[in-house]
C-alpha cells in the first residue's frame, strides 16, 4: 500500500479584504505556518509524499516574503517530497512564480514543481501524472489530456489535477472542466489508480469510486465553504483505496442571517457572537435585517463594537431590506428630553421612517440616543 | 445662589467689617465711595476667583497701605443643594479654608478648598446669569441678552410646566458640539473630511494603478504563452522553406544553362540574319541609284520645257504696266483740274456771302444810331415831364373837387345889358354889354349899380363852411399842379399823354438796339462791318474777270456744289487707275520672280543628273549587280538554319518556365528570410518578456494590490461612516436648532411680562417692550411711542436695564436657584421721581430673588420700602 498526504488550495498570501491589519497578518501567517503542521502529519502518518494539487499560491505575484518562508517551512521538512502543481491562482505561464529568481534560488531540494504530464517517480512503483495549468485560461481538460494516451502498466498512478469537475457543473459547458466520466474509465481499467485534485475548498469525495477527491483547503478562504480545514491521508493500492481526513486549519469562518425585531433577537445575536473559540482566529458575518427601537439599535452599534475588538474579523451587513430603525414612543420616552428636545426627537422619528431620510434620521437618532446617554 | 455674608479683613481701608444678607428681599449695602462698597464687591470676586497663592494685580492692591498683614475675605452662601463658608487670606500667611456645612460637611483647605469651589459652582451656578444679574457702577449701560441657561430653563419651565431644560441645554451643547466635529461654522465640511476624500481618491487612484500592473503582467505573460507557441510552428515552418528553396534554387541552375544556349543562337541567328539584310539592302541600293538617275533626267527635261512657256508671259506683263501708268497720270491731271475749279467756285460763293452780310450789318448799324436818337429823345421828354398816370389822376381828383366845392356855393351871375360900371364890394368893375360877371357869394356880396341900385345878396348861414371848402379844394388843386408843373386839368392831361409817349417809344428804341445788337456791341459791329467790307473789295480786286463771278449768291453756291461732285468723280477715276497700275506692277514683279526661280532649279536639276550617274557609274565598279544576286542566294540561307536551331533551344527554355521558377524561387527565398526574422523576433521578445515578468514578478504586486484595497476599503468604510455620523450630527442640529428657535418665540412671553410688570410701575400702564431672539429687549413702547433702544435717554436705558435684570432675577431665583441681582451704585441717571417709581418696583422683584444695592449715596435708594440698609463703617 502506498500512502501519501493530499491537499491543495494553500493559497499562501490570500487574507480577506475586510480583516483588520492585524488580523490580516495573523490569518497569512496561519496559511504558512499550517505547512508546518501538514508535514508533521505526514510525519506521524509516515506519508512517503505530500501532493500539492494546484493554487499552492494565492497569485504568481505574492510577496517574496510570504514565498520564501513557505519554502523553508517545506525545507524543514526535509526528506519529506513535496510535489507542487501550479493550479488558476498560480498557472505555469511566463510569469510563473514557480519559475521565479527566488523560487529558483530558495526552493528546497524536496520540493518537486510538477511542470508537465511525464510520468514523475513519486516513490518506487508510483508515478505521478499532473496536469498543470500552463495558463489562466486553459481551453481543454488538461487531467483528461494528461491521462488520454496512457496505458496500464506495472506502476501505481496517482493524477494530480485542479479545476472543476464536470459532474459537479453539469449546467456549465466550460471545455476546461475535468471529465469525470474519461477519469472512471481510466480507474476501472486500471491505468491510473487515484485522482488528487484541487481547486474546490471543501473536502469532497467525487464520484463512485472512492479514488477521486477534493481534499478542500487546509485554512478556510470563504464563507461559502461547507467542509475547510482538512487535509487527506490516502493509503492505496490496485485492490483498494483508504482516505482519512485531518483537520489542520487553525481558522474558520461563521456566517449568519439575523432578523432582529425584539429584544430576544438582539440577545440571540449576543450568543451567538459569544458561541465560537477561538474568537481570535473566527471571522464573523452577520447580515441583518428588520425593524428594532432605537434602544435595540444602540445595542446592536455597542455588540459590533465588542465584537470587532474581540473576534478575528466581523463584518456586519445589511440583509434584504436592511435594518430599519423604527422609533415607538416608550422608545421616545427612554431618551428622556423633553420640551423642544421632545419636539426635534418626535421629527426625527417621523423623519426616519420616510422615504428620502430615514437613514440620515436613524442615524441621527442613534446620536441623539448616545448624547443623552452622555448627559445622563 | 443667595449670598448669607461677606466679611472683609485688612481690605485696602477695611480693617474689618462684616455685612449679613438676608436669603430673600433687598439689602441697601451704604458706605463711602472707593472704600468699603466696592471693597466688597472686589472681595467677593477675589474669593471666588484667585487663589490663595496668587500675585495679581488686584491682589495687591486690596493689601492696606503701610500695614504688612494679608488682606482676607470670607463669604457665606448657599447654591444648589450647599451651604458653605469660604475664607481667603492672601500675601502674608496666606490660606483657603472651605467649611462646606450642607448636605454634607466637608471641609477643605488650601487649593483643594479652592478646586472643590469651583467644582461646586460649576455644577450649580450658572456663570453667565452670575455675571448677567451684575450692574457694576460706570460700567456701560448695555442692555444685555438674557440667554442664559437659568433663564432659559426658567422660561422652559414656565412655557411647558416642566423642569427640564437644564438638561436639554447641556444636550443642546452637546448637539452643538457633535456638529462642529464635521461641519464649520458656515455649513461647510470640515478639512478633515474633505482630506479623506481625497485621501479615498488616492488610494483609489492607487489600487487602479496597481491592477493595471497586474493586467499588463497577465497579458505579458499570455503574450509569452503564445510567442512560445508560435515559436515552434516558426521553426518547422523555416525548415520547410530552406528545403524548398534550396530545390527551386538547383533546378534555376539547370534552366540557367539552357538559357546560356538560347543566348548563344541568339547571337548565331543575328549575324545571319544581319549578312542576309546587309546584301539585300546593297542590292536595293543598286536600284536606287538607277531610279534616281532616271527621275533626275525625267526632272531637268521638264524644267526646261517650263521655261520655254514663261517667256511672254513677262512681256505681257511689262506690257500692261506701261498702259496703266499712262491711264493714272491722265487721271491725275483731270482730278487737279477739277480740283481748281472747285476752290474758284468755293471762293465766289464765299465773297458773294460776305457781301450780302456787309450790307445786312450795315442796315442793322443805321437802325441802332437811329434807335439811340429815338431813345435820348425820349430821355429829354421823361426828364422834363414829371407827371405820371398817378398824379395825374390826383390833379383831375382835386380839379373835380373844386367844380363840386364851387357848385354848392351860392353866386350871383350879373349880366350887362349895357355898357356899365359896377361895384362889387367896393370893387369897380366895367362890364360890356352882354357880358356877365360871376361873383361867388361865400359871404354879404354888395352889387352897386352906381346910381342904380345897392344889391345886398346875403350869404346863407352854411356859406362859410362852403367856402372854406372851396378854398382847400382851390388850394390843393393848385398844389397838385404845381407837383405836376402845369397850370390847369387840361394842361395836366396833355403833359401826361406826352410823357406817356414819350416811354413808349423809349422801349421801342431799346427793343431796336436788343434786337441788332444780338451779342455785338456797336464797336464791335461797326469793326466787323469794316473787316468784311476790305476782304470783299480785296478780292474784287484781285480776282481775274474769267470765268465770270456769278450774278448772285444762291447761283455761287450752286455752280461750287456742281464742281464739288466733279472733284468726286475725278478723285474715285484716279483711284481706279492707280490700282489697276500697283496690280499690273506686282503681276510684272512676280513673273519676273518665277523667271529666276526656274533658271536656278533647272541649273540645280542638271547637277544632280550629274551627280546620280556618277554614284551609280562607281558602285558599279566596286561590285557588279549580277554578283550581288549571287551573294544573296547563299546569305538567306545560312539565316534559315540559324532560326530553325535557334526555335528549338526556346522551346526547350519556355517549358521549363524560368519566370515562374524565379518568382517560386525568390518567394521560397523571401518566405526563409522572413521566417528567419520572425524567430528572431519571437525570441527577442520572449527574452524581453521573460526578463520583464521576471523582475516584475518579484515585486509581490498581488500583495500589494490586496494591501491597497484593503487600505481603501477601510478608508472607504471610514469616509461612508464619517459622512453618515456628518449627515446625522447635521440632521440633528438643523432639527433641534429649528426647534429651539420656535421654542424660543414661547419662552419670550413670560419674560416680557415679567418686565412689563415691572416697567408698568416705573412707567406708566401703556409701557410694553419687545423681546429679541436673544432675550434682549428690542424696543420701548410708551403712551404709543415705540422706541429702538439705543434711541432711549441714558436714564431710561438704565431703569429697563436694572428692570430686566430684576424680572430675570425673579424668573429664574426662587427656591434659592438662580444668582443675587448685584447693584452697584445703578441708577446715578435717574430723578428722584423716577427714582421713587424704581424703588417699588425693585421692592416688588425683591419678594423673589436676593437684590444686592451697594452705594456711596445715602437715599439713593430710600424708597424701596422692604430693603434691609447696611451701612458700612468708615474706618478712615
């Protein structure tokens, strides 16, 4: 039985936009330091080599630093082989970062930058068949033409290949997408034996053959992601294949709905943002919508400010139809004033729920709620 | 705020003096000028203010001259919830000491006393109506604006029965405060936010920057993609176009000796074909040479025949001209003759003219001596006869009034029938026997016939003025004669007639002299004459008898006009004979022309005979023309095997299309070469690429661009909040500002009555005042006359300015709130009346709020009938 580690989709240098500086520089470093982690696996799973299927870069154009230090994270790794496929984020044009003078300079001696479809000697008896992208825009199924004019011989075939599999796109025509039907034929007539692919971020077991896998990312990207975090331990041979997933990611994303209304909605929303670990290394987004007191929306300002400090990131969005202020009068009456004040603050509550300036008037509210706070 | 105490220590001339103030009502605080009265008021402003260490002017000069003690205050009073006793003590051993009694005892010394002072008014006392309520004396007598807090709240409290507006004025603040953060006095954005957006725009400017690095190093590196690929299809197609050139090229080098051969026949070919041509062109030389000695022979014989013709024709023509030249002199004489005869005719007729004019001058010349006489006649008469039409007619007027003027008087008319001698008034008359003797009666006329009779013919009562008017008419009559220098009416008529005629014939005589003058003057007519008259007797003279002159003028015209048309006809015959002479002479000239042009041709035809029949005698010799057709025969022959091997070489080159060849040959060239060059140039540029992407690739420009939109995220994120946090605090400001205004139109009616309340007992009932936004008073209306403040006596801007504090006072003091109305000495303006009306009315306020009246004029203030005095001692 051979055994190997598969991942893909490292995306060193990637870090959401609408993180804090100081998160930002937390969540790259993750992405580096969780090369670490996969090698001791490998390590502790006596994995004979990592394959890397694609995007192990965010762009050919990330910063040396981040480059460098993944390049010595994979050199202290040293005997384990690493075999990198250049993948959309990181294809294997002219401006190639695999090419690179400080790829070429700083690049270990396990690393192994798979640049065509020739069979590569993996390990005794295992040959590696990658499909790499020479470009962002390829027009064919580079996996399907990687594997076309193969033959079934004594070797053990694992294919490297990144991009879309059709049967998970079947409303999309893009040439580009792999053939999982040509992948299938391929296993059943035992001329390849298993398929590692990237590009999808969510662990997924393709088909019906238990030999074609997404191994997902090992640090969440998105919030769209169903399954992020791990990396596959594949042991196999011609009679049968054993994959077992690893959580490595030290991140994860939450994300959220709310319709907020009462004051238990606004309470619910504290426990949820109180819920999650590792508040430091959980990015949050919470989109709301619906209609609360000008109290409640205070709360609301005074619980994203908590939570901004808190949490790794929170971005806060307006749902469909946002969340509309609407002051009742026991919310008039909690601001306290009286007289003329009475009179501004009764305008400004009819203001917020017209047309033209209610979210000026909302927000004038909230002010006028904090000033009064202030006062008091 | 009530003030309970003052007590001054070694204050300047105070050594120690103590003044208790009741809560509520007025204290009247009497004491000399300059000493204790303002001494208290300065030490209670030194208490409240200066610290204990301080050195301030004021400071020291409260310390007494010559005396080396400390000057100290101590003051008592309660605001808000506390009662405290304060004392200060400066320069010499100087301390604070607070001894705060309600609600809850503290007490404090030294700054934190102080500190704890001033954070016990800050929190109770509104500053503003502190020093609002403050009238110090010489101080201008502004009217100032009540908008004070307390005031305000006051006037809340009382426009809505609530007490809240001490809150409401810190949010007002605060409101304020929060829009100042984003927005200038002027409703402009401040620069802070104005930078951001720029600051935005940067960093927009920036990401684009860096994307577009980004796009030119993806499309850099699709371009490398694609020169790779085309790279090899580069190379196979080189190969393709070396082979296939190097083909072409071998077989353009077999078809290059073919066409050497083609060359060579060629030259055969034409070096017959040049031998054949040559002896055919001799042969046709040959024949030439004989044509043209026969068509010279041929020429000559012709020549000379032409000249046998042209022989009398020439004669002819000399002939002809000699007849001609004859007919033009007979011509020319006759014209000449006639010519004569004309200039005689024209003569005569001229003379006969200048003859008739003599005479038609001369009759005219008599006429106008004649008329000249005629007019100094007439001259004469009008000059000696004066009267005219006019007063002739005046003079026959005045003659019929003297008939009439005689015919209206009375006369008597006596009648001799003899011999007798009468008296008339006295007057003998001797009448003939038949003769009458009229006798006007234009008064008593006395007829006696001596011896006879004594006549008495008496004058009527209107005789008199009869004859008087006979007398004017008499006298008028004989004045209108004398003007006109005659004696009597008929007379007159007759001299008037002659002058009459006398201007006629003037007119006629002027009418002559116009008339044969015409444009002459009479010298010069009479010259004219004279010069006619000598050319006419000239030429009688001198013109020969024949042919006769003709009898008159009319028979000269025509006999001239008759040699005129002779002259004519002579003229055109001579014209006619000398063309026909020029013709004759150019015919002559012409014939004479040919004659010498034949004798050269036929010399000229004769030469040339010469010369044909000695070229072809040599060329004869040189060859024979039978050897010439020899020679021909065997040259045509050698050109036809020349052309048939010649055909067959061509042939051979055509089929193998040496053109085609060429041109396949050269593009097969040109398609290498460029195929050559494209390589190069696709290598050249992917080593540029190659090393461009390889430097740029090194930048980490995704990072970079990823940095810098996160760097414009936040800054956008930043700039839509601040704006929305901008538009909110300016929503809100506009909102409450608008409110609080209309809040403020309320708040004013209380005030005013409280004023008016006031003013109604200082003035009179009419006294009413308007209250501007700022809750100053505006105007004065009093028994219907509104006045602007400013236009108010000083007195009078004194007592309302004294007024409104007192009703503010009283607004916003009871229950101990507020501050002490403070009145220095106020009122300095005012007569004792008004002063009398103004001590009720400060009495009335002082029901409600704390007045303070300090002055230096005893009974200042006397009327205020519920104040407490406090006279202050006077140590020096």
């Amino acid at each position: 039985m051979v055994k190997f580690l598969h991942t893909a989709d490292w995306q060193l240098g990637r870090a959401p936009l609408f993180l804090s500086e100081e998160a930002r520089s937390r969540f790259s470093a993750a992405r580096v330091d969780v090369i670490g982690t996969i090698a001791a696996l490998a390590a502790t799973e006596r994995c004979d080599f990592v394959v890397v299927c694609g995007d192990v870069f965010e762009s050919n154009h990330i910063d040396r630093q981040v480059l460098v230090r993944a390049l010595y994270k994979i050199r202290d790794a040293r005997p384990l082989p690493f075999y990198l496929l250049p993948g959309n984020h990181d294809p294997l044009d002219a401006s190639s970062i695999f090419r690179s003078p400080t790829f070429k300079e700083h690049g270990p001696s396990n690393v192994t930058v798979l640049e065509s479809s020739a069979p590569v000697q993996a390990a005794p008896g295992i040959e590696l068949i990658a499909a790499p992208w020479p470009n962002k825009r390829p027009l064919v199924d580079l996996v399907g033409e990687a594997c076309h004019s193969l033959e079934a011989t004594d070797a053990l075939r694992v294919v490297c290949g990144h991009g879309r599999v059709d049967a998970m796109a079947p409303e999309s025509h893009d040439p580009a997408h792999i053939s999982l039907g040509r992948l299938e034929e391929k296993i059943e007539s035992g001329v390849i034996h298993y398929v590692a692919l990237g590009d999808r971020h969510s662990t997924t077991d393709v088909g019906d053959t238990g030999r074609v896998w997404y191994s997902g990312a090992p640090e969440p990207t998105d919030f769209v992601e169903d399954e992020p975090g791990n990396v596959m331990v594949v042991e196999f041979d011609r009679d049968g294949v054993r994959v077992e997933r690893h959580r490595v990611g030290a991140w994860h994303f939450e994300y959220r709905d709310w319709e907020l209304t009462t004051d238990l909605d606004v309470d619910a929303l504290r426990d949820w943002l109180e819920t999650p670990d590792n508040k430091e290394r959980c990015i949050v987004r919470a989109s709301l919508r619906g209609q609360v007191s000008v109290a409640q929306r205070a709360r609301v300002d005074q619980m994203v400010d908590h939570f901004t400090d808190l949490l790794g990131g929170l971005e806060v969005r307006d749902g469909e139809g946002g969340l509309a202020v609407v002051p009742d009068d026991a919310d008039l009456d909690d601001f306290g004033v009286s007289g003329y004040a009475r009179a501004a603050l009764s305008d400004l509550a009819e203001l917020a729920q017209s047309d033209e300036h209610a979210v000026a008037a909302q927000d004038a509210l909230a002010l006028l709620y904090r000033l009064t706070r202030m006062s008091s | 705020m009530r003030l309970h105490r003052v007590r001054l220590c070694n204050y300047r001339g105070v050594a120690d003096c103590e003044v208790e103030l009741p809560a509520q009502g007025i204290t009247v605080i009497e004491g000399p000028n300059e000493v204790g009265k303002t001494s208290m008021l300065e030490g209670l402003d030194l208490v409240l203010t200066k610290m204990d260490s301080s050195g301030h002017r004021q400071v020291k000069s409260a310390q007494p001259v010559g005396r080396d003690v400390g000057p100290e205050v101590e003051i008592e009073m309660s605001t808000g919830p506390y009662r405290f006793i304060y004392r200060k003590r400066w320069l010499r051993r100087s301390e604070t000491v607070l001894n705060v009694l309600t609600p809850q005892p503290e007490q404090l010394t030294g700054r934190a006393a102080h500190e704890r002072v001033d954070e016990i008014l800050a929190e109770t006392l509104d500053g503003d109506l502190w020093e609002a309520l403050w009238i110090e004396q010489g101080a201008e007598l502004w009217l100032p604006g009540f908008d004070v807090p307390s005031l305000v709240a006051a006037l809340d409290t009382a426009a809505t029965g609530q007490d809240a507006a001490d809150e409401d004025d810190d949010l007002w603040s605060r409101i304020c405060e929060e829009h100042e953060r984003y927005w200038t006095a002027t409703g402009r954005p401040k620069r802070d936010r104005t930078a951001r957006q720029a600051e935005v725009e940067g960093a927009q400017s920036e990401v684009s920057e860096l994307t577009d690095q980004i796009d030119s190093i993806d499309r850099d590196a699709a371009e490398a993609d694609r020169l790779a690929r085309d790279k090899g299809r580069l190379e196979v197609a080189l190969a393709q176009y070396r082979k296939q050139a190097s083909d072409l090229s071998e077989q353009w080098h077999e078809t290059e000796q073919v066409r050497n051969r083609v060359d060579y026949l060629t030259s055969a070919n034409e070096a017959a074909t040049l031998r054949r041509d040559s002896i055919a062109s001799e042969q046709q030389r040959r024949r030439e040479l004989v044509d043209e000695l026969s068509s010279r022979a041929e020429k000559l014989e012709e020549l000379d025949a032409r000249a046998l013709q042209s022989a009398p024709a020439l004669a002819a023509a000399i002939s002809h001209v000699e007849q001609t030249a004859a007919a033009l002199e007979a011509a020319q004489t006759a014209l000449s003759v006639a010519e004569s005869e004309q200039r005689r005719a024209n003569e005569d007729r001229d003379h006969l003219r200048n003859r008739i004019e003599v005479e038609q001058l001369s009759e005219r010349h008599e006429r106008i001596v004649e008329a000249e006489q005629k007019l100094r006649k007439a001259d004469n008469v009008l000059e000696s006869i004066k009267i005219d039409e006019g007063l002739l007619a005046q003079v026959e007027q005045a003659h019929l009034a003297v008939v009439s003027a005689e015919a209206a008087i009375a006369s008597v008319e006596t009648t001799a029938l003899r011999d007798l001698s009468i008296e008339v008034n006295d007057e003998e008359v001797a009448l003939a026997a038949g003769e009458a003797r009229h006798t006007v009666v234009d008064e008593d006329v006395m007829l006696v016939i001596r011896n006879t009779a004594e006549i008495r013919v008496r004058a009527g009562t209107g005789s008199q003025s009869l004859a008087i008017q006979r007398r004017h008419a008499h006298q008028e009559f004989r004045r209108l004669c004398e003007a006109a220098g005659v004696a009597d009416q008929p007379e007159a008529r007759r001299a008037a007639q002659e002058r009459k005629d006398a201007a006629r014939h003037r007119q006629e005589a002027l009418d002559t002299i116009a008339r044969d003058l015409r444009d002459l003057t009479v010298d010069r007519l009479q010259g004219k004459i004279e010069g006619l008259t000598k050319r006419v007797n000239a030429y009688t003279a001198e013109r020969p008898d024949d042919p006769p002159l003709p009898p008159d003028f009319e028979t000269a015209k025509q006999v001239a006009a008759g040699k005129a048309r002779t002259v004519d006809e002579k003229r055109e015959e001579f014209d006619k004979c000398n063309q026909a002479a020029t013709s004759a002479s150019d015919a002559l000239q012409q014939e004479r022309v040919d004659e010498s042009s034949l004798a050269t041709m036929i010399k000229m035809a004769r030469e040339a005979k010469a010369q044909a029949a000695d070229a072809l005698e040599s060329a004869r010799s040189a060859r024979s023309d039978s050897a010439i057709t020899s020679e021909l025969a065997q040259a045509e022959k050698g050109a036809c095997a020349a052309l048939e091997s010649l055909d067959e070489a061509e042939t051979e080159l055509s089929a193998a299309d040496p053109k085609s060849l060429k041109a396949r040959l050269r593009n097969a060239q040109d398609a290498t070469q460029r195929a050559s060059e494209d390589l190069r140039a696709n290598e050249d540029r992917q080593q540029e690429l190659r090393i461009s992407l390889s430097v740029r690739g090194e930048g980490g420009l995704h990072t970079r661009h990823a940095e810098a939109l996160v760097h414009l995220r936040h800054l956008e994120r930043e700039h839509q909040r601040t704006e929305a946090r901008a538009e909110a605090a300016r929503l809100l400001h506009d909102t409450f500002s608008r409110r609080r205004q209309e809040s403020r139109q309320r708040y004013r009616g209380p005030f005013k009555e409280r004023i008016e309340e006031l003013g109604r007992i200082v003035f009179n009932s009419s006294f009413s005042v308007e209250i501007d936004g700022d809750l100053s008073v505006a105007r004065r209306t009093l028994d219907g006359d509104t006045l602007e403040v400013d236009q108010l006596s000083t007195g009078a801007r004194e007592q309302i300015g004294v007024l409104c504090r007192l009703a503010c006072a009283a607004m916003v003091s009871p229950d101990g709130g507020g501050a002490p109305v403070i009145i220095d000495d106020a009122l300095g303006w005012s007569d004792p009346d008004r002063l009398e009306r103004m001590g009720a009315a400060i009495a009335s306020a002082g029901q409600r709020c704390q007045v303070i009246i300090l002055t230096c004029t005893p009974g200042r203030y006397a009327h205020i009938g519920n104040a407490t005095t406090v006279r202050l001692p006077s140590d020096e």
